[in-house]
C-alpha cells in the first residue's frame, strides 16, 4: 500500500501509530513515485551539448566581449536565455525570464561594468511567494582573475554548475508545485560573488521567502590530484551558525545550542536524505563549513541576505583544471577542458539537485515559531505555529552529538507535543511538516538560531 494514495486522515491515522522512529531522517511516507520518475529523466548527454556551447565561447570572463554573437560573456548570457525560452514554449509559456543586472566596479572590476544574471522562474500554484532556487555562474577565468582576452574554457567551473541548472529547468518545468523554483545562471562569481548579490538583493526586492538555495559551483569532475576517480560522493558545504545572527541571538545560542543546526545546516541534512532514498550508490558528505577553507561562492551573498543556503561541490577536485592558463608543464595538462567532465557523475548531482528541489517544493513550507521548554522537568513540550499546506507534523531529537536527526514522533495536526521523559538537557529537538501526500520538509531547530525565515531580517540593500 502506498501511503501517497491515502486520504489526509487515512495518513494521520497510520502515522499516529507508528512508534518513535530511530533513524536519520526520512520522510514519514514511503518513497514517492514522483520523485523517482523526475530522477530518470536525467540525460547527461544533454548536459554534454550544454557545456560544449558554453565552452564554445571561448571565454566567459566577467569583463569580456558583451556585443559578440560568438565570444565573450555576451554571447553566452544570450544563448542561456534562448535556452529558458525554448524550454518555456515547451510547457506552455511556464517560465518567466527575468534579467536582473548591475553596474558593477570593484577590487576586480576596475572599469563600471554592466554584471547580468539570467533566471528563469516557474511560479508556484499554491504558495509562490515560497521560493526553492537552484544556482550555478556562467562566468570563467584563467590563472590571471582579471585577464579576460585569454581562451577560459571554464568546462568544470562553472558550465557543470550551469548544465545542472539547464537540466533542472528542462525536466522540473514538465511538473507542477506549489512552491515557486528559480533556476539562476549567475555572472561575476570569479569577480567577487557578483551574480550572488544581484540574485540575493532581486529576491529580497521581489519579497520571495526563499527556503533554499541549492548553489552548484565545480559540480562535474570525479577524479582528484591522486588520480584516483570517484564517482559516488558529492561534498554539500553548510554553515553551521547564520551570517545574519544578531549578537543577543549569537548570546542565547552560545549558551542553549544551535552551533550545528543553522537553516542551511538543516538543509543540507535533507539533501543527504534525499541520495540516501533516491539515488544510486551516490553519497552526500556534509562539511561543516559554509564554503572550502579561505574559498567562497554565490552561496555566500544568498547567507547574507538570510536565506538558507548550500554549496554542492564535487567530492575529489583537480586544482589543475581550475583557475589555469591552458598549457602543458612538465608533462600536466593544465586547464578547465570539457575532457575534465564525467558526464555521468554530471548526471547523479543533477538527479541529487532536481529531487531535492521536487522534495522541497511538493512539501509543505517549513513549519514557524518553533520553541521548546522543559527546565526542571523530565519531560520535553514542543510547540510552533501550524503552516499551510501541512497534514500533520513530526518532532525529531537526537542527542548533542549526534550529526544527525535519529528519533521522531508523530505529532498528528496539533502545534504541540510532550515528550515525555525525554528531558531537554540531554537532546537537541526538531519539528518538520508533512502534507496529505507524505512529502516532508526539511525540520527545523528551535529559536531564531534554526528558523528558516530570520526573525531579524538583514537590511535591505541600499538604492
């Protein structure tokens, strides 16, 4: 029997006798059919043909040729729009393109430079204001961040990234949800996360609540410096504490926990229960950093700006096809060459990206007003503030060391629910929402430390 088939009572009533569960996260339902039917629509020579235009280009360089129909930043940001629209007119006119754009100078842009983002967005039907996004940067570069003359091939970093988001677009455009995707081709990443701010201040200025941002930045390489080839891990990069947090918030963290279970951090935990169930002998491991150490992406700007946020990465990276003039010393190959691409390894972090996505946006919105009590007491009271679209709700422990979600019980349609000995010291506690068809959010921690939506929004970009 498939739970998906079931009424919202039928549901409720097999989950409220369900036992509390002792594993990482996985949704409460079985598996959805959906998600496994978006995920062998996955064509990775479809990808191949994407970066081969994008490598075609010569260069992508930030600060390059914009007029050219053939060469430069231009030229690609026009044949990725085309990409959208042709995509658009295949589903019914689904996907709104929208340019936003700056002028731009800076550390790496020494001359006023016009920076443009390409998105497309397929509106939610029921709640569009909830926004799931998908992120890779068009833009590439040599040894020399600001030799923008010199061929950049930039196969790995970043067409794989942008691939990802073409593919998302061309098979997530076919279904319907009712939250809102954005899939975002970003410019002027290697330039100074450019690209990020300019989709992070259109969002902010659009009033999107963004729950997630899935960046995909050097996504297509499975062979390391060693030479060894690995095509089954996939590192997803989190922050553990919010680059928002106030310091009073950063006070009562500090003291009552929170380190480990940021929005984002809790994204990245529903991302590696999505490869658990979904995929093949493909494995998310999460790093408990927002980025590679002293590196950055568009994800950073995302952060900034409050919104949950990740990088995806590439399990095994070869620093000699990134960022190199294209040359040959001593015997190594140097340069981001589409030879450097493992189109099937392309494949699996497509599937990972677009069924997360499907995930995120059939689920209800993550549940709000998440609190806890129970000092001086044996037992433990969850509450938060119920959410549309939500079946019921499911509350989630694990003890402080715990890297992951391990306990849940099913707490029906109420907005709270006792745990009872199970004392608040010893735990750190969660509550994720459930529709009528199974499909679960990402939980959510306690306070402003593991809210989805800052309670104390950043302020808004000045004009």
């Amino acid at each position: 029997m498939r739970i998906a088939s079931l009424t919202a009572p039928a549901l409720a009533a097999l989950l409220a006798a369900l036992p509390a569960t002792s594993h990482a996260q996985t949704s409460v339902a079985v598996e959805q059919p959906l998600l496994h039917e978006i995920a062998g629509q996955i064509q990775p020579e479809r990808m191949r043909a994407d970066i081969t235009s994008l490598v075609g280009f010569g260069t992508r360089h930030t600060l390059s040729d914009t007029v050219s129909e053939t060469r430069g930043i231009g030229a690609a940001r026009r044949w990725t729009e085309r990409q959208f629209r042709a995509m658009s007119a295949d589903c019914g006119g689904c996907l709104e393109i929208a340019l936003p754009a700056d002028t731009v100078t800076g550390r790496r842009v020494p001359t006023p430079t016009e920076v443009v983002d390409v998105l497309a967005i397929q509106r939610g039907t029921g709640d569009p204001n909830r926004v799931i996004v998908i992120s890779g940067h068009i833009d590439s570069r040599v040894t020399d961040v600001m030799n923008f003359t010199a061929d950049a091939p930039g196969a790995n970093d970043d067409a794989s990234g942008v691939a990802a988001v073409l593919e998302a677009a061309r098979v997530l455009s076919k279904q319907k949800f009712e939250a809102t995707l954005v899939y975002a081709v970003l410019s002027g990443e290697e330039q100074g996360l450019l690209g990020g701010k300019i989709l992070a201040d259109y969002a902010k200025a659009q009033g999107w609540t963004v729950e997630a941002n899935l960046n995909n930045d050097i996504v297509g390489n499975s062979q390391g410096m060693s030479g060894v080839r690995d095509t089954t891990r996939i590192r997803v990069f989190s922050e553990g504490t919010k680059t928002v947090e106030t310091p009073e918030q950063a006070a009562t963290r500090r003291y009552n926990g929170g380190e480990l279970d940021s929005s984002s951090r809790n994204l990245a935990r529903f991302v590696d229960s999505i490869a658990d169930r979904y995929l093949t002998n493909f494995d998310v491991e999460m790093i408990y950093r927002t980025d590679r150490f002293g590196r950055g992406g568009d994800q950073v700007e995302m952060l900034k700006a409050g919104f949950p946020a990740v990088r995806i990465t590439e399990g095994a990276e070869n620093y000699n096809h990134q960022h190199q003039d294209l040359r040959t010393e001593n015997g190594i190959v140097y340069g981001d060459t589409i030879d450097g691409v493992d189109f099937a390894y392309l494949g699996q972090v497509a599937r990972l990206n677009i069924v997360t996505m499907a995930a995120l946006a059939k689920a209800p919105t993550v549940p709000t007003g998440v609190a806890i009590s129970g000092n001086v007491s044996p037992d433990t009271t969850v509450k938060w503030t119920a959410v549309p679209g939500a079946a019921g709700y499911r509350v989630w422990w694990r003890t402080t060391t715990a890297p992951q979600w391990t306990n849940s019980r099913w707490a029906g349609s109420a907005s709270e629910l006792v745990l009872k000995d199970i004392p608040i010291d010893d735990y750190f506690f969660g509550v994720s929402a459930v529709s009528a068809d199974g499909y679960e959010s990402p939980v959510v921690f306690p306070g402003p430390a593991g809210a989805f939506v800052s309670e104390t929004p950043p302020a808004a970009p000045a004009s």
